[in-house]
C-alpha cells in the first residue's frame, strides 16, 4: 500500500493537474483510488507553490465529474445484460437486480445522492 501511495503521489507531482484528473476520475469510478491520497498531496503542493490551488480544485472536480459520468454511461449500456449474465457470481441474482431496480424507481435521484455518501 506504501509504495501505491507513493506512486499517486508522484504522479500528482509530475504530471500536475492532469494526474489528479486522472486519479480522481479513477477515484469515482470502480478503481479502489481514496480522494485522501489525492487532494491532500495536491493541496501541500499548492501551498509550496508548485501548483495553483483553484487549478487544483478545479482538476479534482473535473476528474470526479468524468470518473463518475464515464461509469454511468458504460454501466446504462453494459450494467444490467452484465449482471443478468454474470451477476450469479457475485451474489447478484435477477430479484437482487429487480429490488435494486424499484428501489431506484422509487427513491429516484434522493436515493442516489444518499447512496453515493
């Protein structure tokens, strides 16, 4: 885990605002990336100086917004024939998938908003 750590931070170090686009978008999707391990490092470089803090706040939202809507969109097209497919395996079976489905339609954007918390 050390040396993971490490190397997040220095891709944050020499890659910029691109690394921590990157690692947050990694961080909002299915990539185990903690936005701890990002921003933190970003703000102490922003403090040295060697970044611009609103640079780096605006890196770190882009990259969670992209993280986030790259995952939305390939699980709208792939997520439900993948679990109906696969899912058995992960415990996820067709009346998991269908309670998931109308708890979605009934709680609607509330529910995902808490859900994402």
């Amino acid at each position: 885990m050390h040396q993971l750590l490490e190397i997040w931070f220095q891709w944050v170090l020499n890659w910029g605002y691109l690394g921590i686009i990157i690692l947050m978008a990694m961080e909002s999707s299915i990539f185990p990336v903690p936005s701890e391990v990002v921003i933190p490092p970003a703000a102490f470089l922003a403090a040295q100086g060697h970044l611009d803090f609103t640079g780096v706040v605006l890196a770190g939202t882009a990259g969670s917004y992209l993280g986030s809507a790259i995952t939305y969109w390939v699980s709208r097209a792939l997520g439900r024939p993948l679990i109906m497919r696969y899912g058995k395996y992960f415990l996820l079976g067709p009346g998991k998938l269908e309670r998931a489905e109308a708890w979605l339609a009934r709680y609607e954007a509330g529910g995902v908003f808490f859900a994402r918390l």
